[in-house]
C-alpha cells in the first residue's frame, strides 16, 4: 500500500486516504464486496474525492459498476501504471511502446465512453448507433495498434543489428536492472559520467540509454540504463517494451541495482528476478551491486561466493565509495568468459551455421570433402549457451583450432 500511495503521487494525485480489505476471492461486480464498496462511496462523498485507485487489476466491469456507487473516476493499478509511463516517455521510441500498451489496454474498455448510446440487441430493427461506433472504435483501434506494432519491429530489428556489431567488435554489454527507483540512473551517471535523469520518483526512466564504460585494463564496454521494473509489472508494458527490455536478455551481465536501504528489498528482489524470467533473461550472468550503502553506514565491498566469484558489491553512487571495486568486479565477471575452438557442420547443420554467423561468431570456414564445413568460432559464453538453449542442444564440443 506505502508503493501505491507512492505510484498515486508520482502520476500526480494528491492521496487523501486509504482503505484496506480482505475477501477470500474477488467479487465479480464490485471486486471488493457489496458493504466495502459503499464504505468506500460514502469516504468519496465525505473527502469530495476525484479519484478512486485500486491496488489490484480491475474488469472493465467492475470499473464501471464501481464508478457508478463512487459516483467518481476508478482506476487500477496497470491504469495508475499506464499513466506514469505516459507522462515519463520522452523519446520517440518511448512514446511509441506507451501508445501501443495504452491501446491494448484500452481495447478492452471500449464501451465506457458510450454506456450512453443504445447497444445491439438483436433482431431487425434492434440495432442501435452504439453498436456501430464500438465496431469502428474497434477497427480503428486495432489498426493503430498493427502499425506501432510494425514499427516497434523494426526498433527491435535496429537494436539488434547494434548489438551484433558490438558482438562482432568484442563489446560486452552489461546492462543495469532493478526495481524502479532504486538508484539505477544515479549509479549509471556515476560509472559513465553521463547525464541521464534521475530523481527520488518511481519509473524517472523510461528510455534506455548506452554509454561506454570504461573498466580496468582498458577493456571496452557498453553499460545500458533501462526502465526499472516493479512488482505485478502489467502485461501491456512487458509486451510493449520488448525490445528495450531484450537489451537486458542479450547483455553479458546484469547489474542488478538494489535500494540496500529499503527494508523491503528482499521482496522487490523477487519481484525483479520475476520480470527477469519473463523477458527470458533468468540466464544472464547476474552481479547484485547494492546501493546507498551510505544511508546505512555500511562499508564499500565485494562479496564473493565459495569458489571466489563476485556475487555482490556494497556502493555508493552519490559519495563515490565502492565504484573502483565495482568495476573491477565487472572485469572478473566478463573478463574472460570466452568460447573458442574448431566446431565440424553437417550439410544439414545449415540453420545452426547461419546463426553462429549472425551473431558474428565465426572466425574462419573451411570446407571439407564430404560436404561439411568446419569453423573457426570465438564468441562470449553466454551468448554460447543462449544459442544451445535456443537450438536445443544439451552440449556441442569445441576442438583447439
């Protein structure tokens, strides 16, 4: 509830009061149940209240019988989260993924905005004007949504051509997650010196930004801020932010950002690692980098597991602490997870062939007797096991070239 009052503020409302339920399932007409809703009409009536937000995703329904008793505006919390993201997109490619999410969404719900016409009933002669602008609304709707849809594709398509050009010129890409508002932009401003927007407000981004990093050892690197998750993340928005959230899945390490000071990280990390999967990110090699260690009087560190490995980094972004080991824990954790070697193509191995090319992992090729070819392959092993999972292979050997 502290997170919707929170997520309320940040669309720009004012809240002026709270209401707390429990019902073992929902009901269909009100969601909450008959008495709870007019408790809650009478608390609109006695507050002169604009706006009734629910923390739970609401039937087009229910929002409008509920509008009805309250007499006021109703929304859920993908509509509160819809708006926040409408009011944050700033590039074009931002604009264009909250359009698309707003208009799936709003498919749905239609018949609000003309409850006041009369509907089809059937039968000649029953066939009123609201039945036919619904239909339009429809079709208008859905057309727009097949042409952000298209164009959102070729977004995707850019963005991967970019990521195969730095996989090519051996240009790790390590990409900052975490739950919205936990510090992300700050710690990417710092590590790059860049001058992306941050400030103390839920989803302050929204459009992905590359800057390079610059790591021991001279070693070149990509660090991508991206938009910061939370918990029941609305399908819309992970639909319609597939392509930024995809610079997450194909990076080579994830950084992810958590608020050491908040007493509720254990659940927003959950949470994180809940939209991690669904983006089909759950296998990217994962460093925690725990931030706002100041707050909390807590040393600058690296924490490692049994067998020596990075596992987590105590840092401050405002104060500096913490972002010399970071990086240096960045160059153990990508530094030299390579695949190498000699691999041997059946003529029927085409499409496997193809793919280690597109992702600009071959080196050299040599064509064999039979028919087979044999390549020279030198790739980041991450990428290495994405492509066994994606062709469904358990294992593929690599000789010495």
């Amino acid at each position: 509830m502290a997170e919707l009052s929170e997520l309320t503020q940040s669309a720009g409302a004012s809240v002026l009061d709270c209401v707390r339920g429990r019902r073992h399932r929902p009901d269909p007409k009100f969601f909450v149940g008959t008495g709870k809703a007019d408790e809650i009409a009478e608390r609109v009536k006695q507050l002169e209240v604009d706006l009734v937000v629910f923390n739970h995703a609401l039937a087009p329904s229910q929002e409008r019988n509920l509008e009805r008793v309250m007499q006021c505006r109703v929304l859920d919390r993908t509509g509160l989260i819809l708006d926040i993201f409408s009011q944050r997109a700033r590039s074009f490619e931002g604009k264009l993924q909250v359009e698309l999410a707003q208009l799936r969404h709003l498919s749905t719900r239609l018949i609000r905005g003309w409850t006041h016409l009369e509907r089809q009933k059937g039968g000649i002669g029953l066939r009123g004007p609201g039945e036919t602008q619904l239909e339009t609304d429809r079709r208008l709707i859905g057309h727009r949504i097949k042409r952000l849809s298209q164009t959102l594709e070729h977004v995707r398509a850019r963005r991967e051509r970019g990521r195969a050009s730095r996989r090519k010129a051996d240009i790790a890409t390590v990409s900052l997650v975490g739950y919205t508002n936990a510090g992300k932009s700050t710690l990417f401003n710092a590590l790059t010196d860049a001058s992306v927007y941050a400030a103390d407000r839920l989803f302050a981004t929204l459009d992905p930004t590359l800057r390079r990093l610059e790591l021991p050892g001279g070693r070149e690197t990509v660090l991508a801020d991206t938009v910061g998750f939370v918990s029941d993340l609305p399908h819309e928005l992970v639909e319609a932010f597939h392509a930024t959230l995809q610079e997450s899945a194909e990076a080579a390490l994830l950084l992810h950002v958590i608020d050491s000071a908040d007493p509720a990280r254990h659940d927003l990390i959950t949470a994180v690692n809940d939209v991690l999967q669904s983006v089909g990110a759950e296998h990217v090699p994962t460093l925690e980098v725990y931030t706002k260690c100041d707050l909390i009087e807590e040393p600058a560190r690296i924490e490692r597991d049994q067998d020596g490995r990075p596992t987590r980094v105590w840092v401050s972004a405002l104060t500096g602490d913490g972002l010399a080991l970071l990086r240096d824990a960045v160059v153990e954790c990508i530094g030299g997870n390579r695949v190498r070697g000699a691999l041997t193509l059946e003529p029927s191995d085409g499409r496997l062939r193809a793919a280690l090319y597109h992702m600009g992992a071959v080196t050299h090729e040599r064509s064999l007797e039979n028919g087979a070819v044999e390549l020279d392959v030198d790739m980041d092993s991450v990428d290495w096991a994405r492509l066994l999972k994606r062709e469904g292979l358990a294992e593929l050997r690599l000789r010495a070239p």
